[in-house]
C-alpha cells in the first residue's frame, strides 16, 4: 500500500515540473505579429535608405600593374576613393568594404568624412601586398556599405583594364607624364555666364589638344545629374559626343561642336554647368575636363484658355436628353474634340463634343417616369484649356404613360337612320323641282306652306 502511495507521488512530481517547463518554455519564445502568408509570394521591396559610390577610379579606367603595386595613367598610385549617403545623413555607425575580382574576404576602407574615422561619407583605400588580385584585362572592383548592425547594406562597382608596365614604372610614369602634361579641353562658346533658351537649339563649340598619336575623342554633358548618388563628371552619363571639326577630318577634336537639342539636356532654370570631357585611349588612358556656368531660361508654360459650357433639356415625354454646348470663352467659336464626362443623378455619361461644340445624352425613362428632380454635374476638358466643371437641375415632371380609353361614338337605332335618309331624300327632290321651274321662269318657293 506503501508502495502505491510513493508511486502517485512521484508521477504527480514528474507531471507538474513538466507542465511548469512547458509555461516556462512558452513564455520565453520571440512573439512574432507579421501575419502568416502562405504560397511563394515575396514581400514588397522596400526603399533602401542608403547608398555608396566609387569616385576614383572612374569606369573603365586603365590600371598599370607592377608586380603587386597599381598606378594611375598618371603614375599616382592606385587608391580607391569613393563616398557614402544616408537618408538621415548619418553615416557614423556604418562601415564600408573593398573585395576586387570577387577574391573574398571583403578588406575594410578608412573613413575620411569630417567626423574622424568613423565618419563614412567619405572613405578610401589602398591596395598592399596582401591583397592585391588586380590582373591584365578586365577588372571587376566592389565597394559595400554596411549600416544598422549588418541589416542594411548597399553596393557600388566599376570596373577597370589592367595593363602590364614595361620597365620600371619609374619610367614609364616620366614618360606619361611628358606627353599627359600636353592634354587640355576648352569650351569657347557659349561662354561663362552667358544666357541660353532651352526651347532653342544650343550649340557649343570648342577645342582640346593632345599629341598626335594619341586616339582621344570630346564629350558633353549639360546640366546637373539629380537622382544619381553624389555623381562625378567622369562618371556622368550624360555625356554626349561631339562632332570633331579638326583640320585632320573625322577623328581631329582639336577643334569640336555639338547642337543640343530641345529637351535632350538636364538644363533647369538659373546657373546650370557644361561639362567637356576630353577622353584619351591610347597608347595611355587619361582624361581632362572644362566647365562654364550658362543662365538657361525655360520657355514659359503656354498660358491655358477658358471655356463656356451650357446644359439644356430638350424633347418631350420620354424622349428628353441633355445637350452640353462648350464654347470659347472670348470669341464664342465652338469647340469640337472636347472631352465631356458627368451624371445625371446616378446615371453616368461619357463622350466628345461635335463640330458645332455639342454632345447630348438621354435621359433615362424611370429618372422621368418617377417626376424627381433632375441633377446634371458635367466636367469638360480640352488640350490648350482650363478644366471647366458646371452643373445645373431641373423640376421633373411625372410623365403618365398609360393610354387613356377611347369614348364610343353614341349609336343611332334604325328608325332615326332611316327618318334621316328620307329628309335628306325629300329635299334632293325639292332642290330639282326648284331648279326647273326656275329655269321655266316660275318662282314659286316650295315646300308648299
């Protein structure tokens, strides 16, 4: 009996610790209140606040390579620069990374912004001996901001050539040096300041010089580059190219022009830039830019004319419609093509106005029948005019349309049938009578007393 006592005991121990762990368990657990979809359907994408850039080099670039040492056409060693943007504008709790080829693991930048190293708006980074994975040919470089612990992240790459130096970069760099010193471009017209209309043509002129056997060609950019982050002229892409006008033919952009066309340019109103870019390809890849600041003026928004529109009810009983007229408010000329919605109590209507500036609608049977006011809204609108909405009512009247009993002629019995068909004899009688003795030169009226 003992025995059985100790055994419930123990059970009942072993089930209550186990339903306590159970509450314990539930109680801990992440509550979770997105509501639970089903299917293979992705949620919607949202805005990424962030954003990163590569600055330096700019794309498509030449790299010469030396061993595990990288330089600039210029013979300054390669450095990577770039900048960063949030929408709060802080970037102090962000970090940002460098892979090259996708020779993994990212290497972090140093940040350069005015805030101290911490301070990622601006950043840079600099090629050792541990990590150099630069090779001839095309190049794929990646810069990746990362923000919020990790859960925010953004990405910006280029790519550039690699080119094998020959000798000592040492040399080569003098000799780059000597010949890139030659390279200028120059805009010539129109010129700093000066005012330019938008809705005309603009032609730019002007002129560059590089050595003879180089390969360069000249591109134009008009106006700022808005939504693209932190945009440099070397990576704008709005560039243009210019047509060479060089004494050498085709391919001489010692002396260039371009015509920009009518809303083929960023130009706004007020001080806007053009940039010129002289690029050069060969035998060594270098780039030089001029700018001049021009007033652009935007032609003025055409000035929009008014308009008259007139409701009217015509017809009778259940053939009434509504007729809108729309006319020139100034010289009262009708306009055909308008475009004419509205309602006529709940009922809704949609069509054009014709030559004469008309459009009419019925109006529907039950609306009449039942005698309620009629309400007409309408809203007329016209390419070169004012939007125009107008409405008006009218008394309704019901209209009975059942067909009222024909009354019966009163019949006639036969004796007055017949009473009648013998007067209406009597007197042809008479009348013949009357007629010949007339015609005898007797005059003697009749009937006889």
């Amino acid at each position: 009996m003992l025995y059985k006592v100790l055994l419930i005991l123990i059970l009942s121990t072993i089930v209550f610790i186990g339903a306590s762990l159970m509450v314990a368990s539930a109680q801990i657990l992440p509550q979770n209140n997105s509501p639970t979809t089903t299917g293979s359907s992705s949620p919607a994408p949202v805005d990424n606040p962030y954003g990163i850039r590569i600055n330096e080099p700019s794309k498509g670039e030449t790299i010469y390579i030396n061993g595990t040492e990288y330089f600039y056409s210029s013979g300054k060693k390669l450095s990577l620069s770039g900048i960063s943007v949030a929408d709060s504008g802080n970037l102090t709790g962000c970090d940002v990374s460098v892979v090259t080829n996708n020779v993994f693991p990212y290497q972090p930048a140093n940040g350069t912004g005015l805030l101290g190293i911490k301070d990622f708006s601006k950043w840079s980074y600099t090629f050792g001996t541990k990590y150099a994975n630069l090779h001839e040919g095309s190049n794929k470089i990646t810069s990746k901001l990362t923000c919020e612990g990790g859960n925010a992240k953004a990405y910006y790459t280029v790519n550039v050539t690699g080119v094998k130096s020959n000798g000592t970069f040492t040399e080569l760099s003098q000799t780059i040096n000597t010949d890139l010193s030659a390279l200028s471009v120059e805009i010539l017209s129109p010129s700093n300041g000066e005012s330019v209309h938008t809705d005309s043509p603009i032609e730019v002129n002007g002129s560059s010089n590089y050595p003879q056997n180089y390969d360069c060609e000249v591109l134009l950019s008009a106006g700022k580059s808005d939504g693209v982050i932190a945009p440099t002229s070397s990576n704008d892409p709005n560039f243009k190219k210019t047509q060479a006008k060089g004494v050498n033919g085709s391919l001489d952009y010692r002396s260039w022009s371009i015509v920009l066309e009518p809303g083929s340019t960023n130009l706004k109103n007020g001080s806007q830039p053009l940039t010129a870019k002289l690029q050069c390809y060969s035998p060594f890849s270098s780039v030089k830019f001029a700018n001049v600041n021009v007033d652009a003026i935007l032609p003025k928004p055409a000035e929009l004319k008014t308009m008259d529109v007139s409701i009217d009810k015509a017809g009778e009983g259940l053939n009434q419609r509504i007729i809108i007229g729309t006319n020139d408010a100034i010289n009262k000329d009708a306009l055909e093509s308008a475009t004419i919605t509205g309602t006529i109590n709940e009922q809704r209507f949609s069509g054009s106005s014709n030559i004469d500036g008309k459009y009419s609608t019925n109006i529907s049977p039950s609306l009449l029948e039942s005698g309620d006011t009629i309400n007409v809204s309408v809203t007329v609108t016209k390419e070169g005019y004012k939007l125009k909405k107008t409405s008006t009512s009218f008394e309704g009247i019901p209209i009975n349309t059942e067909t009222p009993p024909t009354t019966p002629r009163p019949s006639t019995s036969n004796d007055e049938s017949n009473s009648n068909n013998e007067a209406d004899l009597a007197d042809k009688i008479f009348d013949d009578v009357q007629k010949q003795l007339s015609e005898q030169g007797i005059n003697i009226p009749l009937p006889f007393g």
